[in-house]
C-alpha cells in the first residue's frame, strides 16, 4: 500500500512536471531556446485564472481562460521579442548565450509586470474537487480526488497534443518546421506562423500547469520557479527533442523525488533531483529518450 | 609577439595605477563599487575563456564561486594562512573540482550543458547546509582584518577591499590575457570555430575542453574568494542562481569573447541596479509599483541591450581584434 | 561664441557670489545653532530598513516598511518626535547578503541615515554588521527581524540590537509545557534542516525534550508531495503531539496535508510559521487550525480585545489603507513604536551614541505589544526572552489557555525556564508614545 500510494503521489506531482517539460520541449525543438520565462509566461497566466476564480469562483472556466492567455502570452513573445532575437543574433560568440539572457530577462519583466498589479502578497484559491485522500477501509492514502484530476488533465492536455502532432498537417507543418525548416518553407510551410503557433501550445501547457499546481501551494510571483526548474530537469531526463520523452522525463523525476521523500530522506529530496539529473546526463549524454550523440545544438 | 606583451603589461600597471589613484579620491560606497566591480571582471573573465574561447556553456559558475569562498575561509580560518594564499587555495581547489566537472561537462553538448550546470547552481548551495563545518545557512565568519597601520589611520577598510580585489583582478586578468593569447587559447578558438578541422589537425577536443573548464573554474574560485571577504562572510545564499546568471549576462554584454570588454561588462552589472533604483524613485508610485519598477527596469535594460548589441559594444571589438 | 562663454562667465561670477553672500548671511546663525548628527536635521530624523520586498522571501515581510511608515506618519501627524519627522527610507535586499551589503551601504554613504531599524534575515545582519562595519562606524542597527541568539553578543555585534527572542528561547519554553503537559505521549517533530531548526533542536535537547520522530526538510522544497511525505512518517510513528518549527509554508503543507490524510494530532506551532492570516492565505482549513497550539511573544493580531492590537488596528485602518492586520504588520508596528521611544529618551539633539545608550538604560521601561520583559542593560543586548503559549479559536486568533497569559521566559545557555505573570507597560494614551 505504501509502495501503490508513494507511487501515485508521484504519478500527480510528475504530471506538472511533465507539463512544464512539454512547454519548454515544444519551444526548444521550434526555436532553440530553452525559454527561462516559460515561468513566467505560467505565473502571468495563472494569475488572470485566479482573477477568474476570484470573480466567479469558477475553476472550470478558470483552467480554460488560462490556457488561452497562456496561449496568446506565448504567441506574443514570439512575435514581439524572439523573432527580433533571431533576425539580429544569427551568428557570432553569443549567439547560443543570447537567447538565454533574453528569457531570463523577460522572465524578471514578467515577474516584476505581475508583482505590480497583484502585489507580493500570496494569493490562493481551492481546488474544485476536494484534496481528501481516497479512503480505503480504516486507511486514507495521499492520493486524492484532486490529484486525480492532475493526472486526468495532464494526460488529456498531451493527448490532445498528439493528435495534432500526428494526424493533423498543422501537427506535420509543426515537425517539419521544427527539423528542418528550410525544406518545410520550400514545401510551402509558413515557417514563421507554425513556429508562433508551437509557442502558443507551450505557453498553453504552462499555463495549465501552472493552475493545476497553486491550490496545493500558493500564487505569489515567484511561486512556479521551482517549477520551472524542475521541469527543465524532466526535459532533459527525457532528452530535450521529444514530446513523449518530455512526458516520461518528467513522471519519472516525480516519482523518483516521491520515492526519494517516503524511503530515503525528507530532507534530501531536493538536492537528489540534481544529483540524480547529472547521473542520467553523464550515463546517456542525451537524456533516455534523446537520439545517440543527442542534436549539436 | 614579445613586443606586444610588454606593452600590455605597461598598460596594466598604468591601470593599476589609475584605480590606485581613483581609489583615493572617489566616496567610499563608489570604492566599495569598485571592489564588486573588480570580483564581476574576474568572474566574467573565467565566462569568457570558457565560451567564449572553448565554446562551453556554464549558467552554474554561482556554484563554483561557492566552492572557492568556502575553500578560502576554511583555509583562513582553520590553518590561519594569510589572505593571498588563502586565494591561491580558492584557485587550486576550486580547478581541482572543475576539472572534475569539466570531465563530464566534455561529453556534453550545449543546453545539456546548460542545463547540468544549471543543476549545481541550485543543488549545491543547498547541498552544503548539509554539512555543520559550513555553517549553514548563517554562514562562516571571514575577517580579513583591518588595513595594515602602515597606510596610515584614515585607510578605511573598503579601500582595504579595494586594493585586494583590484590587484587579484588585474593579476588575474593579466595571466588570463597570456593563456588566451597561448597556444591554448588559438586550440580553443580553432576547437570553437571549427571543430572537425581542428581535431584533425591533432587538437585532442575532450582534452582541450577540459583543460579549459579546468582553468575557467579557477578564476571563477578566485572571484568567490573575492566576494566572500567583501562580504565579510560565506553563506549558500551568497550564490544564488541570479549571480551565476549575472555574471552569464555580464559576459554577454561584455562580448563573450575579449576580456577587455568584461570590465564594460562588470561596469554595467554594478551600474544597472543604482540606474534601476533612480528611475524607480523618479517615477514613484504606489507601493507594489515603487517594489518592483527597479526589477522592471533592469530586465528591460537587459533584454534591450542584448537585442540591440548583441555582440557586445564596438569599443570592445576593438580590443578583441587587437588581441587575435 | 566668444559672447555666449563671456555670458556663461558672468554668470558663473554672478553665482558666485552670491552663494559667497548666502554663506556669509548664514554664517551667524549656523554658529548658533546646534551641530546635528548624520541623518537628523532641524525638522527630520532619517531611518533605513533592508528587507525582502521581491523575490521568494518577499511575501509577509513586503508589508513590514509600509506598516512601520504607517506607524511613523501617525507619529509625525501628532507632533512627531521633540519636533522632528521621521522618514523611512526603505531598500529591497530581495534577501540576499550581497545586496543587503550594498543596499545598507547606500543607506550609509548615499542617503545618510541616522540609524537602521528591523532589517531582516540572520546572514544578512551578520553580513552587513561586518562587511559595513557597524560597530566601528558607530551607527545603530535596532530591533533587528532574527530569532539567532549570536546578535546578543555585545563585543562581536556592538550596535545591533536583536529585539526578537531566539530560537534556542522558543523551542526551550516548548520542550518545558511539552513535559508538563503531554508527558507519556508520543512525540512528533518538524523541523527546518539548517541552523533554524538546529536552534530548535538545541533548545529542545536542553529543556530534555526527545522525540519520538524528526522530520528534517531542505528550505524551499517544501510541497504538497513532501507533506505527504511528513505526515505519513508522523502517522507510521504514532505520534500524538507534533511541533512545527518551520517557516509558514512548510507549516501549511503540513497542516494540509494531515487534513487531506484524516491525520490528527496536537499541532504545536512554532511563532515563525504560526500566522493565521499566512497560513489561511497559504489555504491551510480553519477546522485543522482550530485547536492547535501555539508559542508568541505577542499577542494574537486577531484578538481585538487587547488595547495594543486594538490601537495599532485603528492605525492600520487610517494610516496603512487597511491593509491585512497580521503578524507582520504586529510587530512592524511595535517595531516602529519603540523607535520612537528610542528616539524620544535620546534626548532633543540625538546623536547615534546617545541613542544607543539611553537604549542601554531605559530600553526595558519602553512601552510594546509584547507580554515579555526586554533585557536590554549596558551589559547585554538581548531584547524579548519570553513566550507565552496559546491555543487558535476557529477564526484563528490564538488565545491564551484559561484566558490568562503566563509568561515563560528563559535564556539562550543552560538557564532554567521559569514562569512569570505577564505584565506589561499600558498602552500609551492614543498609542503616543510619553516617556
């Protein structure tokens, strides 16, 4: 029972995790950037769903209304910021550094931008379902109703993913402009367009991470930074170029941390994700899912 | 070539003399400035070889930074050395453990680099609260003492500060500038650039970089040793993530690949948040306004500069050309 | 050409001049007139603070400068102190030592404050008392936010004055009502794993205190999957009494999660982590909170009926646009209110010196919130030493057993913990300070 529930506690945190893999995966594969302020494009998002909360006390239409600021947010940094980024750092020394600044930079914009409409001070909002652990017989395990919707959620929001990845031409115009964007615009793909719309779905999969995690912690401007870290630690577990692998990267880093918490030590969970990370990328270079020899960025 | 290096080392030491000088006519928080500034030119100067020269990135040099200020107060303290051996142990360990690192870093490639690095950043400060001979959170003490009677009794302790940094920066710098300008640093450049032609031309490319990441953490030790005595003090949060992005950022402005322009670099990094801090109490503004317009102001300096320069400024291209 | 710089020349000479006749008109009266100490003029007294106000520590203490402002415009509104306005100048040091360092030199060297008061955080007060050189500049640093013992020590820290008692302090008067409360029962403890909670751990260890199960956690990760974690140790261990020594989000994870597992315990909080408002914030539920047990050296925010709380609400309300009366917004106000007392028993030409010695004299008659006596003597610089222990009502304000405070004081060494009958100096007249 221990083992069934450490495991599903896992599961739920994983499925942030995942989530928040996937948004930085999306744009990596797209654009090369590692986007440092897909915490903050998460925390903005989560912020307009609290507004929504705290005016209709409705989560189910928080979550969406988040999803599609998260979207547009995403799609706004593209166009405003990252597009200028590529046309004027093409080559030279800092080209691969620049991005990097850029993100972090607008990181701090956004944190700061947020830190003065809705102030420092923490915010919170209820789950919509109760945060009760099922109860089986006398014995109440962790995993609760809400932790269950985690899981339902992320495993939909990636579904929905897939499908468009695999079955739609906006999903092929998307892998095409991602692996080879030359061939894609001679084949007519509007290279730009498919590449704003592949940070619009990151900046999606942020903001439902995003909302999904506050109830069981709280919103401040800094709140998903941990977050952020560790979802960049289960996209480089799952090796950086794949969706798939971004899924997995980041259940496996959640269910090692829940392990790591229940069996080893309550105090060293933290540091063991790092540790943990530099073990896999010294083992597989690449991450688990990533190609032999991983992509020379 | 021999003629070159004489004359760089002339223009050293009228640096040097210059900073003595501005040293003691500048206030004193300007003077404390400079000896930030000073740890921000070392800190940039071991970015500098190691990306811009190796082609390696690090966002967790914040990390080895920490490893070089506790390695210095701990020889400090419990073996009683004097404060420039006790920066010469910085070095040493602080190499000994980027070689190390360096060793894996080698076999990895851009954003795993980054992101490994990225790892320690945040692990190992946290990391040495497990320990009780770091002292925790509330840190260890590191008391470089008062400046020596001999410079007279109104030689304050930041310019104290100051001549420890400035002179570690510009020694530092100077051997930093010969190892670029070496038969290591044109392997390096070849490595970089490209990389194929130089392993076939006998480059061995894991050797060079860790040799590289060997050194860079070296320097990077040196400016943690630096930072903890202006600190008085060595504690995990001395190194938060944001020093090892600063000092990335630093680097960028500065041009990633002249040390010349690090100390534009480390000019603007000291700069930006007394800047931040004008503006915002020029504007004013409500409470959660006044709180995070310095914040708002810097990113958007940040984000700004880098669009707009994103090789750093011309002045330091210069610099760059003339060491090639 | 020529003409404009002859223009800019007569000008020059004409500036001259009469700055030249400005001085000397002036001069007369300056010989008069006292010479003032850095940061006091004829009109003002100028204080700094350095404290989180962005970044992950900012949330809670963000509100501590403009409550104390608050405080001080009331002041100032009604006279202010033998004449003179004080102003606050405040500066985020986003709680990191490097820039509590340059954010205090910038207090010092640019804006010239007379002295520092309630900056936060232990490494950044000892970071900043060194590297700064307080001491050997002679300039006060009072009321410091940090519950590390170490600060009392006159010859290391010679003008900082901790006003907080310390951990050791706090967890000592625990240990103590844990054995004549709950002897026989099986006991729980959560702790922060670096010097806070090995303060604690001392503090427990010398009231002779053990517990059954420790759960250690690194600051920063707490969460919902760690409090999990912690409560299911709790639970596998049976413990019956639980104290959290931690910070508030660490308190609320644990507190949500033992509702989310049905677990029940006597919680015991620790003063750190035991804000109502935070935790109802942090969306701990009334029903778990309700019942548990509390440490404080203040009385509850929440509780209206004590005159200080009621005062400092009424300011709240007029001066500080009603912001959220917690304990944040408690002790800046209480912080600031002996300030002023400070300020006043320095005598009409305060200097930096005279400051610090009527603290040294008359620092333990000074008027405040808090139900413990404050030591300061020309011998020591500890402040509060006490705490009294409370239990939270279900709108969370935490009241003292049998309606009565009794007051456990004892010191940071091997000292007993003796209790005392709460007494305190009244509230001064419309919370104007008189001394």
């Amino acid at each position: 029972m221990r083992l069934f529930s450490t495991l599903l506690i896992g599961l739920s945190s994983g499925a942030i995790y995942s989530l928040m893999a996937l948004a930085l995966v999306l744009v990596w594969r797209s654009t090369r950037v590692v986007n440092f302020a897909q915490a903050g494009q998460a925390i903005a998002s989560t912020y307009i769903g609290y507004l929504v909360i705290s005016r209709t006390d409705n989560y189910w239409l928080a979550l969406p209304v988040a999803l599609v600021a998260g979207a547009l947010i995403g799609a706004l940094v593209d166009v405003a910021l990252i597009r200028t980024l590529n046309k004027r750092v093409k080559s030279g020394p800092a080209a691969e550094m620049a991005p990097v600044i850029v993100t972090l930079g607008l990181l701090g914009l956004i944190r700061s931008t947020v830190g003065m409409i809705w102030g420092g001070d923490l915010k919170a909002y209820k789950a919509p379902v109760t945060n009760h652990g099922f109860t089986f017989g006398t014995t109440t395990i962790p995993f609760s109703p809400y932790n269950l919707l985690i899981v339902i959620t992320a495993v939909i929001v990636m579904a929905v993913f897939s499908i468009i990845f695999q079955k739609t031409n906006l999903g092929l115009s998307l892998r095409a402009a991602a692996f080879q964007p030359e061939i894609a615009r001679l084949a007519g793909v509007r290279v730009d367009l498919v590449r704003t719309i592949g940070w619009a779905f990151a900046g999606g999969a942020g903001a439902v991470a995003g909302v999904l995690v506050t109830p069981s912690n709280s919103l401040s401007p800094n709140s998903l930074d941990l977050l952020l870290v560790l979802g960049f630690v289960g996209a480089v577990i799952g090796g950086l170029e794949s969706l798939l692998g971004a899924a997995i990267g980041g259940v496996v880093l959640g269910i090692g941390l829940a392990f790591i918490l229940e069996y080893v030590s309550t105090s060293l969970a933290f540091p063991s994700a790092f540790i943990v990370l530099i073990l896999v990328l010294l083992i597989k270079p690449s991450g688990i899912l990533g190609k032999k020899g991983g992509r020379g960025a | 070539m021999h003629k070159s290096r004489s004359i760089r080392l002339l223009v050293f030491i009228v640096i040097a003399l210059a900073a003595f000088f501005l040293s003691n006519v500048v206030d004193e928080l300007r003077v404390f400035q400079g000896a930030s500034l000073s740890v921000y030119i070392v800190a940039i100067a071991s970015i500098v070889l190691l990306t811009g020269y190796s082609g390696q990135i690090s966002l967790g040099h914040g990390a080895l930074m920490a490893i070089g200020g506790y390695s210095a107060v701990l020889a400090h303290n419990h073996w009683k050395v004097s404060i420039p051996i006790s920066f010469a142990i910085a070095i040493v360990s602080t190499a000994f453990f980027g070689s190390i690192l360096g060793w894996a870093a080698a076999r990895l490639k851009g954003p795993y680099l980054a992101g490994t690095t990225l790892a320690l950043a945040v692990g190992l400060p946290s990391l040495a609260n497990q320990f009780s001979v770091l002292g925790g959170e509330q840190g260890l003490a590191f008391d470089v003492g008062a400046p020596p009677k001999s410079l007279g009794s109104d030689f304050t302790q930041y310019k104290w500060y100051f001549w420890i940094c400035a002179l570690a920066a510009l020694i530092i710098v100077w051997i930093t500038q010969n190892i670029l300008t070496s038969r290591y640093g044109r392997q390096w450049r070849a490595m970089r650039s490209a990389p194929i032609s130089a392993s076939l031309s006998g480059i061995h490319i894991g050797r060079s970089k860790v040799l590289a990441f060997t050194i860079s953490s070296g320097i990077a030790g040196l400016a943690g040793a630096m930072l903890v005595m202006t600190l008085n003090l060595v504690t995990p949060s001395a190194f938060p993530l944001s020093l090892s992005f600063a000092i990335v950022t630093g680097a960028v402005l500065a041009g990633v690949t002249n040390l010349g322009g690090g100390v534009i670099g480390a000019l603007v990094l000291v700069a930006i948040p007394d800047i931040a801090d004008l503006l915002a109490g020029k504007m004013g503004g409500a409470e959660k306004i006044s709180a995070n317009l310095p914040g708002f102001i810097t990113s958007l300096i940040l984000i700004v500069t880098v669009l707009l320069l994103p090789n750093g400024p011309k002045l330091s291209k210069l610099v760059s050309h003339k060491t090639k | 050409m020529f003409g404009s710089i002859r223009h800019k020349r007569s000008l020059v000479a004409a500036a001259t001049l009469a700055t030249a006749a400005l001085t000397l008109s002036t001069l007369p009266a300056q010989a008069f007139s006292p010479h003032y100490e850095v940061g006091v003029s004829a009109s003002t007294i100028k204080l700094g603070i350095t404290i989180p106000l962005t970044g992950s520590a900012a949330p809670g203490y963000n509100k501590v400068p403009a409550a104390m402002s608050a405080y001080f415009n009331y002041v100032n509104d009604n006279g202010g102190v033998n004449g003179r306005k004080i102003s606050l100048v405040v500066k985020d040091d986003a709680y990191l030592p490097t820039l509590a360092v340059a954010k205090t030199n910038d207090l010092v060297l640019k804006d010239k404050v007379f002295a520092v008061v309630g900056a936060l955080g232990t490494a950044n007060n000892k970071a900043v008392a060194s590297s700064v050189n307080l001491g050997r500049r002679g300039i006060p640093s009072l009321f410091i936010n940090t519950g590390y013992s170490g600060f009392a020590d006159k010859a290391k820290y010679p003008t900082t004055y901790p006003l907080l008692p310390s951990y050791i302090v706090e967890a000592k008067i625990m240990g103590q009502y844990i054995k004549d409360n709950y002897a026989g029962k099986k006991l729980g403890l959560i702790y922060q794993d670096d010097d806070f909670g090995s303060d604690a751990q001392a503090g427990f260890k010398a009231a002779g205190v053990k517990f059954d199960v420790s759960v250690p956690y690194a600051s920063g990760s707490q969460s919902a999957a760690s409090g999990a974690a912690w409560v299911g140790k709790l639970k596998a261990a049976g413990a019956e009494v639980v104290v959290v020594f931690g910070v508030s989000s660490a308190t609320g994870v644990a507190l949500a999660a033992s509702a989310a597992l049905s677990y029940k315990a006597q919680w015991i909080l620790g003063s750190v982590g035991g804000d109502a408002t935070t935790l109802k914030a942090l969306g701990v539920p009334a029903a778990i909170l309700t019942g548990a047990q509390g440490a404080s050296f203040l009385p509850s925010p929440g509780d209206a009926t004590d005159e200080y709380i009621k005062q400092f609400q009424d300011i709240n309300t007029k001066y500080n646009a009603g912001a959220v009366f917690d304990n944040n917004v408690l002790i800046a106000m209480n912080t600031a209110m002996l300030t002023v007392q400070a300020l006043r028993a320095a005598g009409s030409n305060p200097t930096r010196a005279g400051l610090m010695a009527a603290l040294e004299s008359k620092g333990g008659s000074f008027a405040s919130a808090s139900f413990s006596p404050i030591l300061y003597s020309s011998s020591s610089h500890v402040g509060y030493t006490g705490y009294w222990i409370g239990k939270y009502n279900s709108s969370g304000v935490m009241l003292p057993d049998g309606g009565k405070y009794t007051l456990y004081t004892t010191d940071s060494g091997a000292g007993a913990v003796n209790t005392v009958a709460s007494k305190r100096p009244a509230m001064p007249a419309k919370g104007l300070p008189n001394n």
